[in-house]
C-alpha cells in the first residue's frame, strides 16, 4: 500500500501527461493555440475532489520550470536578430515593465488596493512570458517573434527587482531612496550578467573535453541551474544569469559539442521544455480555480472586474509604449538603417496584442509572504493571487484567440530570409566541401574510385540544392532542375522504402528468436538514423 501523497502524486502525473496528449491532438483539429485548452482542462480538474488539494510552489516554477525553460529559449533564439534590435529589446525588457507597473499600480489603487499592495500587482503582471510567446507567436515574421521573444527573457529581471522592492515596503523591510534602487538594479543586471558568462565559460572547456555524449548532456542540463545558483547566491538576478548563459552558450555550442550530442540534446530539450510548457498551463488553470474558492463572492465579484481592468491597461500601455518610442525614436535618429528597420502601425498592434503573462506572473504572485514583519498578514494577498492568475488566463485565452484574425488583418509582409539563408548555408557548404574534396582526400591517402564516387554524389546534392532556389524563385524551372528534382525525390523515396524492408527483416528475425532484443534495438537506432537523413536531405 503507497504512502496517500505518493498516489496523489502518481495521479497527478498521469493526468498531466493525459491533459497535455489530448489538448494538443484537440488543439490541432479546432486550430486553436494548445495553452488555451490546457487551460481550460487545468480549471476543470480543479473539480475533482483528490486534485484540490494540489497547490504549485513557487520555488517549483523558479528553480525547476524557468531556468529549464528559459535556457533552451536563449539557446534556440538569434543572436544577431537580437543585437540588430537591441535598442528596442531593451526598452521593452525595461522601461515598458517599470512604466507597466506604475500603470498597473495607479488602476488598482483607484480600485481601493493601497500603494504598496498596488505595485506589487503592477510587478507580477508586468512582464511577459517567453514560452508563451513562442507558442502563439509562431505565424509571425521571424523578426517580430525575436523580438518579443528577447523582450520576455530580459524583462523578468526587471519585473524581479519592482517586485521585491513593492514587497520590501509593504513588509517595511526595504526603503525607497535613489542610490539603493539603483545599486538594485545594477546588481540584478551586472550581478546576473557576469554569473551567467562566468558559468558558459567554465561549462564549455568542460563540455569539449567530455567525448561521451551522456556526459556531456548531463553537463548541459546543470548548466541553467548552476548559473541560476550563482546569480541567486550573490542577490542577483538568476533569471538574467540563465538568459545570459543560454546566448553564450549558443553561441559556444556549435564548436563544443559533437554530432551526437547534439542530437541527443535537442531531442532531450525539444520534449522536456515541451512537457514542462505544457503542464504549467494545466497548474495555472488548476491552480486560477483554487485561488477563487479562497475569496468571498462580494470580493470575488470586485476582484474579477479587477482583472478585466488589469488586462486592458496591459495591452493599452503596451501599444502606446510601442508607438510613443517608435515615433521618439524617429526623431532622434535619423540614420538610413535605422529608416530600413521602420514597421508598421499593424505591427505594432500584432505586438501589443502578444504580450502574453505566464511562469514568471504566477511565480511572483505566489511569492507574496503570508505575513509582514510585525506579524500582521500581508494586506490582500488573495486578490494579488487570483488577479494575477485572471491575468494570465485572461491573456492567453482572449488575446490568443485575437491573435490570429488580427495577425490576418495586419497582413504582414512574408519573411523569407530565414529559408534564403537556409538554402545560402546548404549550398555554399557543398560547394565549399567539393572544391576542398581534392586536397582533403590526398591528406587521407583515400583511394582516387571513392573520391570520384563522392564528388559523383556531391555533384548530384548541389544540383538539387540549386533546382530548390529556382524553384522558389521567380524564374521556373528548367528541363535540368525538373530532372535533378525528380530523381532527387525518387531516389529519397526508393531508399525509405528499402529501409521499411531493412525495418521488416530485423523484426521478423527478432520474432523468430534469431537475434537478440539488444541486437533489433542497434540495428533499429542507425536504422531511425538514416531515415531521418533522408527525409531531411533537401535541407541539410
């Protein structure tokens, strides 16, 4: 017989995996974003008996979920599109949150929360969430989604430092002076900044000596929480600690790592930053419930209209941030690059509507102490939980159904430059390997049959590449790309269905006991292998 809380627990990972299956096979058949159903079916569990006693701590979604999830974001964002954006990513990732807050703040006080209490909401629903972003911004042009995804990892930082400066004066453990908010924020920043380089440029010497790819990964998944830990010991800021590392490390990884590793890290984080994703939507929705059944039904009447206004003075300072500093910005600077990055006002409408609340809100709303330092209990508490748990569903839900008509409506010019540097780096890497083929097999001392034999197919690979971008060009295709396609396609499809048979026999000669069930599962893996090379040959 299990221990009760080990069942509960047991349950609640079964329903979590469930949840998360279904809502995403659901989400693609209604064409809707995932987050919205998981929601949904978060807030309708909260109705069954044995899951209301589920609560999620905060240390869970700060040491556990942010640093995963925020480390694979750095990873996987552009670099380049961020120092091309810089200006703007920062203003976003600072001054928008500061200027959010105190709007947030001056509409709940008008409500009747005090001051303090008013900027601690103001805090925890300032910024936004990149997880969130990436999951409904995906239609956007690949600038627009850089953008806000660099905006939701800096601007945690930001929301951390107002949030424990509203909560140090409403416990009357901090005061309000312009020296100490600044040494704040410059510890925050700097302090988490310097942890997060310290940590990728210890891990990536470590990382190039590891040849075994287990280890290597298990170094990788400490990476996040050790710069998180660092940052953290120093009172800095973790979150920026994980961010910085995560782009360093982006940047590093490519040169550190072996094949193998990364493709046993990429498989590895693509499902866990998934799983995590998606169950920290379904405890928000559980946990939004939970946080209504603890208030009166006058105060929850109140608190409810206090969400709806909370929601809509988020997204009108966001537009008018947006459009203010873009005109500001236009009449300080009048370089001709800076003329080239101009966007429309749709765009800025597009943005405004997709800045969406997640981990980072509901984090910091259930942070909040119990009680102040005299050992009264903190003023409200129970409305800053339940408006800030509103505010994230309310975003993801209502702005993410917007979202896509509006998206339609601003008829955003289509970005091709990503699948043109795609086709460039295919391209000039084959040419490139070609021309050296000569000098690299005589080092070798290769045999001159294998060396024709492979120019033979590199020869054959470039002409693909090169009928691919006349395809998507504006020329056609000639007789010569329309040959090399189709025996491209041909060939691909006559290989995978050798591999089929290959699949087949090793099965058979498992099921007559011939080989052992070690044996199916190599041959199967290299198997899995190339057939994932050749479905992905036209892009690699």
């Amino acid at each position: 017989m299990f221990p009760e809380i080990s069942v509960l627990g047991l349950e609640l990972v079964v329903v979590l995996g469930v949840t998360i299956l279904l809502c995403n096979l659901a989400a693609g058949r209604l064409r809707v974003a995932p987050p919205i159903l998981l929601l949904a079916c978060g807030a309708l569990l909260g109705f069954v008996p044995d899951l209301r006693a589920v609560q999620l701590p905060p240390e869970v979604v700060l040491l556990l979920f942010l640093p995963a999830l925020l480390y694979w974001e750095s990873i996987t964002i552009s670099l380049q599109e961020i120092r091309s954006n810089l200006r703007g990513v920062v203003l976003l990732g600072t001054l928008l949150i500061i200027v959010t807050a105190g709007a947030v703040a001056v509409a709940v006080h008008a409500l009747g929360l005090p001051w303090p209490v008013a900027w601690v909401l103001g805090a925890a629903v300032a910024p936004t969430d990149a997880t969130a972003v990436g999951e409904f911004a995906k239609s956007l042009p690949h600038r627009n989604v850089t953008v806000l995804r660099a905006e939701s990892l800096v601007n945690d930082g930001t929301a951390l430092v107002v949030y424990g400066l509203a909560v140090g004066v409403t416990t009357g453990s901090e005061h309000l002076s312009f020296p100490h908010v600044g040494w704040l924020f410059v510890l925050a920043y700097g302090g988490g900044a310097l942890s997060g380089m310290l940590v990728a440029y210890v891990v990536a010497p470590i990382r190039k000596r590891l040849e075994d790819r287990l280890l290597n990964n298990v170094a990788i998944l400490v990476t996040p929480f050790a710069a998180y830990l660092l940052a953290e010991s120093i009172h800095a800021s973790g979150v920026l600690a994980v961010v910085t590392c995560g782009l360093i490390m982006g940047q590093l990884g490519p040169r550190v790592g072996r094949a193998d590793t990364r493709q046993q890290t990429e498989s590895f984080w693509s499902l866990s930053t998934f799983v995590l994703n998606g169950a920290l939507f379904v405890l928000v929705g559980l946990d939004t419930q939970s946080a209504a059944r603890g208030l009166s039904g006058t105060t929850l009447v109140k608190d409810v209209g206090m969400v709806g206004v909370v929601a809509v003075t988020l997204v009108v300072v966001r537009f008018i941030f947006l459009y203010v500093t873009a005109h500001l910005i236009r009449l300080i600077d009048r370089r001709p690059q800076q003329l080239l990055r101009r966007v429309s006002n749709k765009s800025r409408v597009v943005s405004a509507m997709a800045g969406f609340r997640g981990a980072v809100s509901l984090a910091v709303a259930l942070s909040v102490p119990e009680v102040l330092d005299s050992g009264a209990a903190f003023p409200n508490r129970d409305t800053i939980i339940f408006v800030t748990f509103g505010v994230i569903v309310v975003t993801l839900v209502v702005q993410g159904l917007l979202l896509p008509p509006i998206v339609r409506w601003a008829d955003l010019p289509q970005d091709t430059r990503i699948s043109q540097e795609h086709q460039l780096a295919n391209t000039v890497a084959a040419e490139e390997a070609l021309a050296a083929l000569s000098d690299v097999a005589e080092t070798l001392d290769t045999d001159p049959h294998i060396v024709e034999r492979l120019r033979r197919e590199y020869d054959k690979h470039l002409r693909v590449l090169r009928a691919n971008a006349n395809a998507a060009g504006t020329d056609g295709e000639g007789v010569e790309d329309e040959e090399a396609l189709r025996y491209d396609q041909q060939y691909t499809e006559l290989r995978l269905a050798m591999l089929a048979r290959k699949r087949a026999t090793v099965l058979r000669l498992r099921h007559e006991r011939r080989i052992d069930d070690s044996v199916l599962l190599g041959v199967q893996s290299r198997l899995d292998l190339e057939e994932m090379r050749l479905s992905r040959r036209n892009v690699l």
